[in-house]
C-alpha cells in the first residue's frame, strides 16, 4: 500500500492539481469537459478504472490497478456526500421538492414546475428523481 500512496502522491494530486487551477470561466469549464470526455472513451458519463489507466498512461504516468480503484472509490465517495446535500431524509434521490429546498436554501427560487424540469433532463430512467447514476452524469456535464 505504501507503494500505491507514494505513486498516488506523484501521479494523481499532481493531475488535480493542475485541473484545479482553472479559474472558473467558459473557457476553462470547455477546458476541462474536452479533459473528462478524452478520458470517458466510451461515452457513459463516467470514467472507468480501464479508462483512467489508459488516460495516465497516455501522459506518461503508470496507474495500477490498486491505484485506479482507489481514485475511482474516493470520486464516487466524494459524489455521494455531494448528492446528500440534496435529498431530503430518508430518502435516496432528488426528488423535485428536495432540490426546491436546496436551491432555496443556495439562494434559488424555483418552483416545482422548475424543479421537474431540471431533474429530467438528466433522469437517466425516467422516473421523476435523480438518483445516483443520474446525478454523478450530470455533474460531470
């Protein structure tokens, strides 16, 4: 695991490093979409442990498996605690009321009608809520 952290250390944080640095601004939000769609070949909206591996090894860093999972488990862990920001309690998705309330609390005002509207655009199984899958795609848009 030592080796793993060591090269997680050089590899990794230094890619995030220099994404990070974008200011924000159209420019830069194309910048780094062209960067996730390079790196999600298969154009799923995500980009797999096979996908990251390659796009490392494209820029000349080796990412092993171990390794990849590891990003791909701190990502996904990220995203979660990003999506509970949005559901209401006891629930497991963004339902039109729970984004409302989040959107009003961020200093948004939109109805419900709104509300509907944004979740589908990006409700991958047309049932109304954003779930996981749904919400993870249209973070990464």
């Amino acid at each position: 695991m030592k080796t793993t952290h060591h090269r997680l250390s050089s590899s990794f944080p230094k890619l995030c490093e220099r994404l990070s640095s974008f200011k924000n601004g159209d420019d830069n939000i194309r910048e780094l979409q062209a960067v996730f769609a390079y790196m999600d070949a298969n154009r799923d909206g995500r980009i797999s442990v096979e996908e990251l591996k390659k796009s490392f090894n494209t820029l000349g860093e080796q990412l092993s498996d171990e390794e990849a999972k590891v990003v791909e488990e701190e990502k996904k862990r990220k995203m979660l605690g990003a999506l509970r920001m949005y559901i209401d309690e006891g629930e497991d998705c963004i339902t039109p009321r729970s984004l409302k309330t989040m959107l009003m609390k961020l200093g948004e005002l939109r109805t419900n009608d709104d509300c509907r509207v944004m979740i589908k655009a990006f409700d991958l199984n047309d049932d109304g809520v954003l779930n996981f899958d749904g919400f993870a795609h249209m973070m990464m848009r």
